[in-house]
C-alpha cells in the first residue's frame, strides 16, 4: 500500500506541475512514469527487504539450502518472526545503509518497466 501511495502521489503531482504533460508524445510520460517507478521502490525498499530475510531465514526445514543451518539455530533460539523485531536486528547488523542494498538493479528495472 504505501508502495502505490507514493506512486500515484508522484504520477498526479508530476501531471499537474509539468506544463503541456498531456501533449508531450513520450518524454514526459517516460520520465514521469520512470520518476513515479523510483520514487515508490525507495519507499517500498527496506519493507521488502526485511520481508525477504524473515523468508530466507525461516526457509521450509525440508529444503537444502545454505541457510538449514541459521534456521535450525534460530529456531532452537526461538527468535521472532516478527517485523518490527527483524526490522531492529537487521539495522543493527547492517546499518540503515542495509536497507537500501540493490537499489541500483531495482532503479534501472523501474525506467525501463514504469518508464515505458
């Protein structure tokens, strides 16, 4: 959800601000569509990200993976599923940097995705 807030806040506020948006042929449309992309993954960025570690590290026990190992530990630990708990471990561990870990791929996928 605040992913496709900041997306359509972007998309209207751009359409409203740019003189002629709705005569331009394909520049402006590009580059708002490209703008409201961007804008929506640097929102939505560290939320996925967290939601991808919790998935990773509680990956089914049957799976062979990398992580059978950080799984059977962390559940004899009993850590938390929680957000907001792995939310505090992972900026701890990784700074508030980490949360931001792969933006570029994800900003070069959004102006070729959104733009176009």
């Amino acid at each position: 959800v605040p992913m496709s807030a900041a997306y359509f806040t972007i998309l209207e506020t751009c359409r409203q601000r740019i003189p002629n948006y709705d005569n331009s042929m394909f520049l402006f449309p590009f580059l708002n569509g490209s703008m409201c992309g961007i804008g929506s993954w640097l929102v939505g960025l560290p939320g996925d990200c967290i939601k991808s570690q919790i998935q990773t590290n509680f990956a089914a026990p049957g799976m062979k993976s990398q992580f059978n190992q950080i799984n059977e530990k962390m559940i004899s630990e009993q850590i938390s599923t929680g957000f907001v708990v792995n939310f505090r471990r992972f900026v701890k561990e990784n700074g508030w940097n980490g949360l931001y870990r792969g933006v570029l791929p994800v900003i070069v996928r959004q102006v070729l995705t959104s733009g176009c």
